[in-house]
C-alpha cells in the first residue's frame, strides 16, 4: 500500500518530488550513442506450441536483419541490440546513434521509434475503511473478501523494484500451489546467496529485468551490492506495493508502534509475482521504457491476471511510452493492468498513464490519523500529524522559531524557509524547534536539516498547495506536519512574539478522522493532456499514510543516513493508491473469471461514490468541492463492484478503432493485431469515428460547440446482473449544458444482453462558462435501488477545432 509520497530524496514515489523526478533523463553510454526502443506492434505467433521457440527465433533474427540493413551490417546489429521482443510484443531495443535511429523510425515496419526513458516510480486500516471488514478484522458477510474467497487462484504481479521475500506479507503456509497453466519462474539462481528471491506458494514469479538501465547508466556506475543482478527489493517501494495488492495477513504489524493491527493485501488469497523494473541509485529508483516493455511481455506469458504498476512518466504519446506499448498488448490478452495516476498534482493537466487500456488511480486520505499537537506557550495547541519515534522529554518548552530566521549566511531566504540541507545556522538552531516549509524537497529532508544543524524538533508547515494534506511521516527528529492556515497562523504568532516557545506531543493513532476521504494534494489531476475525450483519473483509493511490508535493505524515509530498519513502512503516494485497486481487480477476477479487463475497470468506476464520510460531496484538499479531474468516476467500493448491474464493455477492436480515431491507419494497426490469427489481423478503420466513442464507463466532451450544436456520442451496457431488468436514465447536467439521453429506458430480457444508448450534449446560450470545464453525471437505475450504474459526465464549450495526435 505503498505509494510514493513518502519523504525520500527525490524519489518518484514521494508526492512532491514526483514531477521532479521526472525531470532526470536517459544518460548517455558514450557521448552520441543513447539507448532506444524500437516498436514493431504485435507478433503473428501464439502463446504455446513446439513451434514457439523457433518462431521466436525467426523474431529475433527478423529484428538483426530489420536492424542489419540500417546499419549495412548484421554483425553491428547484433551488438546494438540489448532485448528482443518475441512472445507479445513485436519489437527490439538497441544502442544507437541519433541519425540511426531517425533512420530506424522511417522503415516502414517500425511504429514507432522513442529514447530509452527513465520513469520515475509514482493498511491495516484501509480495507475496514472500504467496507470490506468490521471494526476488529471480522471480514464483513456478502463482502467481495467472501465472494471472491480472498482472490483464491488469482495471480496479481508488479512492475516495481522487485520484492523482500522474507517479509511475512509473502509467507505461503496453507496456500494451495500456483494455478495451472502457470509459467513463470524464480529467476535469480545467478545470484549470490544473500541477494536471491526464492519463490515459494505465494510468491511464485520473480524476474528482473535490467537491460535499459544498465545501457543508460553504464555498467561502471553500477554499484552490485545496491543493485544486485537479483530481483531483491533494496528500495522498499516494490515490498510496499505488492504486500499491498495481495500480502498474506499479518498480525501486530505497525511502525514503530502506530497504526498496528493486522496488515493484509487486498487479495490476501492471492499469488504475486514480481517484475523488477526500477533500479537505484539514480536520484532514487528509475524505471527504463526498455525493461518494462520486456517485463510486460514477460508477465502476459507467464499467466499473471492482474498487473499492479506504479510508475510513469510525463504524459506521452501511446506509442512513444513504454507503459502504454506493453499494456495494451496486456489488455488485448486479458491482463489486467491497474497504474498510478502520478504525484504531481494538485496542477490542472498533470494526470499520467492516459491510456484507455488502462485503469488510472488517483489517490486520497482514509479516516486514520496520527496526530501529534504543537503546544504552544499561550496554550493554544495546532493539531498535525507524524510517525516519528523519537520523542521530545514531557513537559519541557523548547524556543520556537522559523526557519527563515536561522538562515545560514551563505544560504537564499527560499532555501531556508525550505530547509534544504545546509541553509540553517547551527548557532540559531540548537536546542530549538524549527518551524520550516513544505515544497521542493522531500518532507523527510527538511528534518534531516534541522536535526543536523542541531535542532530539537520540527514543525513542517504545508504550503498553499499542499492545503490540509497532512501526511504522517516516519521522521528522523520529533516532529509534526501541520496544515496550510494553521502554518500562516503560526508563522505569524513567530513573527509577533519573541522567544515564543512551545513542544510537540508523542503522535498516537486516531480513527473515524473527518472529513474523509479527501483527495490529496499530490494527487495528479485531470484533464487528460493526450486524450482529453478520455477521463482521466478513473478512480480514487486510499494513498496517504499507508502502512505495508517493506525492505531489509533501506530505512523507513529512504534517505541514505537513515539506519533504521522496520518490517512495515508507512508511505503515501498514487503508487499505494493502485496496487489497492489492483488487489480489487484481483478479486473481481476471482468471482468473474470471464470478465474482460474493460468489464472490471467499468464495475469498479461506476459503482464508485463521491460522497465522503460526512455525507458531503468528496472535497479536495483545500477541503473545497473536488471533481472527477481529481476522483475520476469517485472512491472505489469493492463490495458494491461485485455486482454493479451493467458493464461497459470494450475489447481490442474497439480500441483499434480508437486509434484509428486517433489518426493511427489501418496499415499501422494492422501491426498491432499481428498474431490475432484466423483472419482478425484485418482491422479496417470505420469511415467516421471519434475517441469519444469509445465505449468507456465515463463520458467526456471537450469540444462543444458555442453557438448550441449537438453533439451525440454512443455507449453500450451489458447486463450483469442475474436476469431480465429494467434501469432508467437519471443525468445531472453540467453547469449550462444540456444533456439529452436516448433511450432513456433499457429494457434487458435476459442476463448478458448488450443495449445501445447515445448521450447529446448542448450549451445552454447564455448559461455556460467559455473554456471551462463543467461536470455532471449519467445515472442507470433498475429501480428498486439494488443497482445505480453511475458515469461522470465532462464538458467544455470551446470555439476551436479538434487537434489529433500524430504518429511521430
Ligand atoms: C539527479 O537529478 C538532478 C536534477 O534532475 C541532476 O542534476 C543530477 O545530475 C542527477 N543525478 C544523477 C546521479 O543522475
Ligand atoms: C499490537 O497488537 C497486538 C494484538 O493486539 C499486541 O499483541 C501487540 O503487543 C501490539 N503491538 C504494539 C507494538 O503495540
Ligand atoms: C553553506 O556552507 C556550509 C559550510 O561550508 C555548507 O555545508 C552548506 O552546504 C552551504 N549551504 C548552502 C545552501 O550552500
Ligand atoms: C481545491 O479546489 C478549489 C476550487 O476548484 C481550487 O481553487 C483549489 O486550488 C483546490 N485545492 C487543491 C489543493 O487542489
Ligand atoms: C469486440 O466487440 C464487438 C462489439 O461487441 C464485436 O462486434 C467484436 O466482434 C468483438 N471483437 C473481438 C475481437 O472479440
Ligand atoms: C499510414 O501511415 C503511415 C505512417 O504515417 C504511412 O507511412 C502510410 O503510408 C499510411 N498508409 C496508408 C494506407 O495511408
């Protein structure tokens, strides 16, 4: 459950410095040459079969050849290429000058052509909080946990920086074996004793994949005992979000006390198996387009249902982005793949992983807290929160003062009131509680600063964009994060007092908090920059403070002088948010084992709700109304997903057909469906299609036009329920938008049957806001309240014209 806004250095998982992160690129092996990826759609060979391997052979030669006559030599191809793709995915990455690989891209077998980027990787209580157990653990009765007999005989892998396989989320006893069918294997025999993954009855996958890392950074960087040649966790993140999807139960799990009670994963029945794609130490772990578009096809092979993935990058172009080649060709082979939607929010535009193929998860607070007060000499007492375990004498006033004020002489204002390490004067400093400010680097850092130039404790003061986000982290110094306005109170309290004083309470853990869920700040927030008639997030699940299993192998705040070591961590980020989701997925696969990955993407969005626990609309975290750029179609509700009536459905054609809409022709597609076999590789682009018309449980129309036009798109529904139905059209209409649904009746004879409806949309003259975003939402309810199939609506009135994606 571990998402990464934790306070590491930098590293993609923690809510602020995941957009930073991103800013770190491919580092070239010699001065001109860069790694790349080149994509050549799918491959016309199937999964099993004597056949296989020489097909997959001829793949790998076609790609030396392909490769060969570029370079005029197949003996330089060779060298050039550090994978082949041969099972799924068609395609090969090699090492390559600049105008090679302009060359490459002009063949016309090759899709697309893209450097070799780096992605930077994006408890106990959180499954009570969804409903799906009683206060005490007592798994509630009709809850999916029963239906789905706790994922019994579902795989759910990740792509992440592998896995600590001694930690007791991955314990097998009582587990039955791996499913039949199963492939995939334990590969670290290679490695040296301490460093090997051995696999047992839970975990029954462990691959690493380190090709594209090591072609960027060079093998001489390579440090071994950081980044042994193993599929071994060093970092803590990929322990963090598998036990989170599907670790066993685990009693008397906590850190350093708070928050215990039973850790357990969403599928706790489950079996995982890991991908390591994320490598250290290059300002924190980074994931290479290379590796994981190896370990998609790795994981479709081996027979995982679900994939859990949190990592990404800046927005990009399907076809330009690892994540999105290699979850596709997931999707088209029933798989599952459930990613973070980023930690750069709360900005308008940040949402990453925008493809349709996927399920996007943005993330927000649960109702557990763990405050720790500021009390101050006048009496007054701030509320904030924090998990450190270092505690200041009872009844003792320190000084207070900001950071401002202890600036170092060689330091700017902004770097003290930050912080960052090295700007504080030791002299102002010692023996004092410093008070500094959220923002550029990681929470955690901003302690480490104090605690170095000699302060007794910290206050962390939120930003103005960070609101009321407060986040429990595992500090190195007693300290406690406080919320925007009480910061500005505070600040001020400093200014206007000399020698104010005051101490921070021992955090404890609090449940029923209120108001929640709420969205968190670093939550990336729609609209979708690559497909705006796509909403994106899809959804929202619990990613602030979330404890899970962790590594050996890194202390709790994950920066380098931090020795501790703890079996659970603490973490929060959109990467602790998906894998919650992804252990959902797993359970709906387990009671519907037909379910498209479309159907059970469709089930959780429309059954999700938007009121919080003070039966409020959800809010953000100014604790201002949010909208589905931040939830997407709302909070996930697992034992409501179980059964949601109708599903939205799609399946590869219709995503073909997307991309035709896209502007992708039929000659491109065709490379994608390579290997559909009986004769489906023809996908013949409809004449008139629009990427609005994708049947997608969410409706978004970015371009209405002004002058009262109607534009119409089409849906289909599949009732899911147990037989004949009757559900009727409810829609709130967005802001100065008319909203017209036909029909607004479905009448379903039978289980399994598929009805068509359209939704029009038209700007109310007069009434509507120019350029901005306004949101509603389509309801299907059969009446009796047993089933309300519930999709957002988003429009824009705008006077301009659609803009398409090109293949580049
Ligand atoms: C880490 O990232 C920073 C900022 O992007 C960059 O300047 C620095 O060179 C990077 N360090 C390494 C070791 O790549
Ligand atoms: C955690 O809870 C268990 C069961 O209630 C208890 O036995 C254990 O002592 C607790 N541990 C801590 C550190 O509070
Ligand atoms: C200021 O100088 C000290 C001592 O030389 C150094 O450790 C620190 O990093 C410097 N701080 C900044 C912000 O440059
Ligand atoms: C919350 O929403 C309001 C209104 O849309 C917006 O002004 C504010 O910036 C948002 N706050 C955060 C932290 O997202
Ligand atoms: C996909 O679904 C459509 C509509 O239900 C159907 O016509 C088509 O045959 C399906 N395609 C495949 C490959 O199953
Ligand atoms: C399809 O697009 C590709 C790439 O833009 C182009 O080379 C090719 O000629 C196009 N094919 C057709 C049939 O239009």
């Amino acid at each position: 459950m571990r998402y990464p806004a934790r306070p590491r250095n930098l590293r993609a998982l923690l809510s602020i410095a995941l957009l930073l992160a991103c800013a770190l690129q491919q580092r070239p092996a010699s001065a001109t040459k860069k790694s790349y990826v080149v994509y050549l759609g799918g491959h016309a060979h199937g999964r099993a079969g004597a056949a296989l391997a020489s097909c997959r052979a001829r793949a790998r030669s076609s790609h030396r050849a392909l490769l060969g006559s570029v370079l005029r030599s197949e003996a330089r191809a060779r060298d050039a290429i550090f994978y082949s793709y041969t099972r799924y995915i068609n395609g090969f990455a090699a090492t390559l000058e600049e105008d090679e690989a302009a060359e490459v891209s002009r063949h016309p077998r090759v899709v697309s052509v893209f450097p070799n980027r780096g992605h930077p990787l994006h408890t106990t209580r959180s499954w009570e909080f969804l409903g799906m157990e009683e206060e005490g653990g007592r798994v509630r009765p009709g809850s999916i946990w029963a239906k789905a007999r706790f994922g019994e005989g579902v795989v759910i892998g990740n792509l992440d920086t592998g896995v600590w396989p001694e930690a007791g989320s991955f314990r097998d006893d009582g587990m039955g074996p791996a499913p039949p069918g199963w492939r995939g294997i334990c590969q670290d025999q290679q490695a040296s004793d301490d460093a090997q993954v051995r696999c047992n009855r839970k975990l029954i996958g462990a691959r690493f994949f380190n090709k594209g890392y090591l072609a960027t950074v060079g093998r001489r960087q390579q440090q071994q005992e950081v980044n042994p040649a193993s599929t071994r966790d060093t970092d803590g993140h990929g322990t963090h979000t598998l036990s989170t999807a599907a670790g066993r139960l685990v009693p008397g799990a906590n850190l350093f006390g708070y928050g215990n009670g039973t850790a357990k994963g969403g599928a706790p029945a489950a079996h995982a198996a890991a991908y390591k794609v994320c490598w250290r130490p290059v300002n924190g772990s980074e994931c290479f387009d290379a590796d994981i578009i190896a370990a998609f096809d790795a994981a479709i092979h081996d027979g995982v249902h679900v994939l859990s993935v949190s990592l990404g990058g800046s927005p990009a172009d399907y076809f330009r982005d690892g994540l999105a080649i290699g979850s596709f060709h997931a999707a088209r082979h029933g798989v599952t793949v459930v990613c973070s939607a980023g930690n750069s929010g709360p900005g308008a535009g940040t949402v990453s992983n925008t493809a349709p193929w996927l399920l996007t998860v943005g993330a927000s607070t649960m109702d557990r807290e763990f405050p720790a007060y500021l009390v101050l000499d006048n009496n007054k007492r701030i509320k904030g929160q924090s998990l450190s375990r270092t505690r200041l004498p009872a009844n003792k006033y320190y000084q207070l003062i900001s950071s401002e004020e202890a600036k170092g002489a060689n330091a700017t204002v902004t770097q003290a009131k930050l912080c960052i390490g090295g700007s504080l004067d030791k002299a102002k400093v010692k023996g004092k509680i410093v008070v500094c400010v959220r923002g550029k680097n990681a929470r955690v850092e901003k302690g480490e600063a104090v605690h170095r130039a000699g302060g007794a404790g910290m206050v962390l003061a939120n930003d103005e964009a960070s609101g009321n986000e407060v986040i429990a982290d595992a500090h190195v110094l007693p300290a406690t994060h406080i919320t925007y306005a009480d910061g500005v109170t505070l600040l001020a309290y400093l200014k206007a007092t000399r020698l104010a004083s005051g101490y921070i309470t021992v955090p404890y853990t609090a449940l029923d908090a209120k108001p929640a869920p709420f969205m968190a700040a670093f939550s990336s927030q729609g609209p979708n920059t690559v497909t705006p008639e796509i909403l994106k997030p899809d959804i929202t699940a619990p990613g602030v403070s979330i404890l899970a299993a962790f590594t050996g192998e890194a202390g709790p705040t994950g920066l380098a002088f931090d020795d501790r070591r703890v079996l659970f961590n603490a973490e929060s980020g959109t990467s602790m948010s998906c894998p919650h989701v992804a252990g959902i997925a797993g359970l709906l696969k387990a009671v519907h084992p037909d379910w498209s990955p479309a159907a059970i993407k469709s089930a959780i969005m429309t059954t999700a709700r938007v009121q919080d626990n003070m039966r409020k609309p959800m809010s953000n975290s100014s604790f201002l109304r949010a909208t589905p750029f931040g939830y997407g179609a709302g909070h996930v509700q697992p034992n409501r997903a179980a059964d949601p009536g109708l599903v939205y459905d799609a399946n590869t054609t219709d995503y073909l057909s997307f991309l035709c809409a896209l502007g992708y022709n039929s000659s491109v597609i065709a490379t994608f469906m390579a290997g559909a076999g009986d004769g489906h590789e023809v996908h013949a682009c409809p004449a008139r299609l629009r990427p609005e018309d994708l049947n997608y449980p969410s409706v978004a129309v970015p371009h209405l036009s002004p002058t009262g036009g109607a534009h119409t798109v089409t849906r289909r529904v599949r009732n899911v329920g147990p037989g004949g139905a009757t559900y009727d059209a409810k829609v709130h209409e967005p802001r100065g938008v008319a909203v017209d649904v036909r029909p607004r009746r479905l009448e379903f004879a039978a289980a399994g049957e598929e009805k068509q409806f359209t939704v029009t949309f038209r700007a109310r003259e007069g009434f509507f806001l120019p350029g901005e975003y306004v949101f509603g939402r389509l309801v299907w309810s059969d009446g009796r309240g047993r089933h309300r199939v519930r999709s957002p609506l988003v429009a824009r009135v705008v006077n301009t014209k659609k803009k398409h994606i090109s293949i580049a």
